[in-house]
C-alpha cells in the first residue's frame, strides 16, 4: 500500500471514525491521544472505553494506531477515533438492532465521516429489525457519511448473507489473502463491494504477551475505512460518494466480470489515489454503488450496474450478479502483491524497534 510514501501526503487528519464495535481500550498504547470520548450503547453499559473482548480496540489500532515499539501501526495514524459500543462480545444478547440505530445515529451527530462496522448479522430478524437496520443505513448516507459493513466469515460454510451489508447504501468489504485472491471464509455474493486484506494481520494476542496472527473479514473493513479516510482527508471538499467512486474506480480489479461476487469492484489501493492521482471523483450527489438509491425509499438490497463513467476502468458495464474467478489481477499484473505486501510493512511496523515474534495463531473476528 505504500504507507510510508502515503503518509508524507496523508495520515487521515481532520476525519472521524466511528468504530461501532465492543469498545476502544483508549489506554492501549498505540491509541493513546487517538481515541475520542464515545458512549456504550450495549446491554452491559460499562463506558465506551470497556473493551473486554478485545475485538474492537483491534480494529480502532489497524485504523488509527501509531506504532511505536510497542505498538500496532495503523494505516491512518491521523484519524480520530470515536468509539461506540454495541455489543460486549461476539454475541449480540436479544436484538441487538435498536442499540445498533441509536449508535449510528450518535456517530452522526458526533460529525464522523466514516462509521466502521466490523461485524454481520446472519440470525434471525424480524420485520422491524429490518426496517430499522435499513433507517439507519438511509440516515448515515443522507447525513453524507460513509459505512464500511463486513460481510462475514461463513463462505466456506454457510455463506449466509448478512445484514448490514446486504442493504443499500452499505459498503461490504470482503477479505482476500496474502495472494489477492479471496480468502476462503470470506462470505461472497452481491453485497461484496471491495475487498482488502483480512488474513494473516498482526495483533495482540487475546491471552498472554506478544502478537498473534489475525484473521476476518472484520480486518478488511477496519483498512477499508482507513483508506477512505486517507483520501477524505487529502480531499475535504469531496463527497462520501465521490471518494467511493474513485476507491471503486482504483481498486485492483477482479479477472472476469465486474463487480465480482468474491472481491466486488476489487481490493482497495488507496496509494493509487494519493500518490498517483488516479480516479475521478464524478459527480457529488449520485452514489456509484447504488445510482439508483435514494435513502429512505425502497431500492435493491444488492449492489446496482455502475452509472457510466463509475466503473473502474476498463470493468465490464453490467448488471450479472454470476461468480467471478476468485483471483485478481491488477492493472499490471503485480498490484494485488503490493496491495499485501503494504500490509506486510505494516506487520513490521507492529513490532516497532523490537525483535517480538509473530504468534501464528489465527483468530477470525
């Protein structure tokens, strides 16, 4: 990803991201300074900064961390955090939809540009679940903000679609591996919008000291939204939609049809929008996932046909919602393995000047 080179241009300063997760631990090294005063939303209010699971301060560090020798280094080291749990741990108690509505709509009044959701739900909903899920996901786009929704870990199993992530006006983000090609427990379909890397990322270890090898589609979400804010914030004037349009417009693309039911309009380069200039940003007021959305109004749950000029350049125009090869192909042929080996960078960086060793030991969050 060319962090370092990306970083003399920007580090995400002057953007909010609200992780609405199971809490910010705001003492963790990394994010001292970097986290926000949130609210705890969750059945067992104890204070945003509680986080006994550990997941979503995991995802607050790979957005905003800052390293150090003993710390993990985040892809936009100059956001601000602003937590907002939801949950407690990797089970949501009761209906966890009206806790998760207040939240968005806290994030909003709060002024985060980008709301980070690294989590799906895949259970039973009932109908006014739904309708509030899909309320939330319609205020977060009119209020011009940005939702980045993991798809889920079930796509060598169930591969049960999740919400929020099926609605319109939702970005989903699903993982590929050290290869660009999608990992195997990311959940595909036509939800899937962008893909980013989401297995093998460096962590702290649950139990114990040192780092352990991390994996999820949670992770994928977490760099998707920091890219976002690395481009938001080296272009304020900018709408949610047009920094969608040029992440969609530079993302590494899939072989095959696009969008691609594994890895979407493809996995994100965000160095091809600050260091190269690439992507045209289009107009401010149409989104380019979904042209026809218009929130607030019925639209389609998946993804529509690009509006012309939306699509990455040279993606077929089309509305085919079969499966595409799972492999990817960058413009030149080689991105997708920079696109991972930025990341492997980052995993440097998350040792600092120490010489830990990286636990392999896979948690998928």
């Amino acid at each position: 990803m060319k962090a370092g080179q990306i970083w003399q241009h920007s580090t995400g300063k002057g953007v909010t991201v609200a992780v609405l997760d199971t809490g910010v631990d705001d003492s963790t090294p990394e994010l001292r300074g970097q986290v926000l005063e949130g609210k705890d939303y969750s059945h067992d209010a104890k204070g945003a900064d509680i986080d006994t699971d550990g997941h979503g301060t995991e995802m607050a560090a790979l957005i905003a961390g800052r390293g150090g020798a003993d710390g993990v280094q985040g892809l936009a080291p100059g956001v601000k955090v602003l937590p907002v749990r939801v949950r407690t741990g990797k089970e949501i108690i009761g209906d966890g939809t009206p806790a998760l509505l207040r939240a968005i709509r806290y994030a909003i009044q709060r002024g985060a540009r980008i709301i980070n959701l690294s989590e799906t739900i895949t259970g039973y909903l009932t109908k006014g679940a739904k309708k509030r899920l899909k309320t939330g996901i319609d205020e977060i786009n009119s209020s011009g903000s940005l939702i980045f929704a993991g798809t889920g870990n079930d796509g060598a199993s169930s591969n049960i679609p999740g919400y929020p992530s099926i609605l319109a006006g939702a970005v989903g983000v699903g993982a590929v591996d050290k290869s660009g090609t999608v990992a195997k427990f990311s959940t595909h379909g036509p939800q899937v919008a962008l893909a980013a890397p989401g297995e093998g990322i460096p962590g702290r270890c649950k139990t114990g000291n040192g780092w352990c090898e991390q994996t999820g589609t949670s992770h994928a979400t977490a760099l998707s939204s920091a890219s976002a804010a690395l481009i938001w914030s080296a272009h304020p004037k900018w709408t949610a939609n047009q920094v969608l349009r040029v992440m969609m417009q530079t993302a590494s693309k899939p072989k095959g049809k696009v969008p691609s039911e594994y890895i979407g309009y493809g996995i994100i380069r965000p160095a091809q929008v600050l260091l190269d200039g690439k992507g045209d940003p289009g107009p401010a007021d149409v989104n380019p996932l979904f042209p026809k959305y218009q929130p607030g109004k019925a639209s389609s749950a998946s993804p529509s046909s690009p509006a012309k000029g939306d699509a990455p350049s040279g993606a077929a125009d089309t509305d085919s919602k079969s499966p595409a090869s799972s492999a990817t192909g960058g413009d030149d042929g080689s991105d997708n393995t920079l696109v991972y080996a930025g990341i492997g960078v980052a995993a440097a960086l998350v040792i600092g000047g120490g010489a830990y060793a990286l636990i392999r030991r896979r948690r998928r969050a």
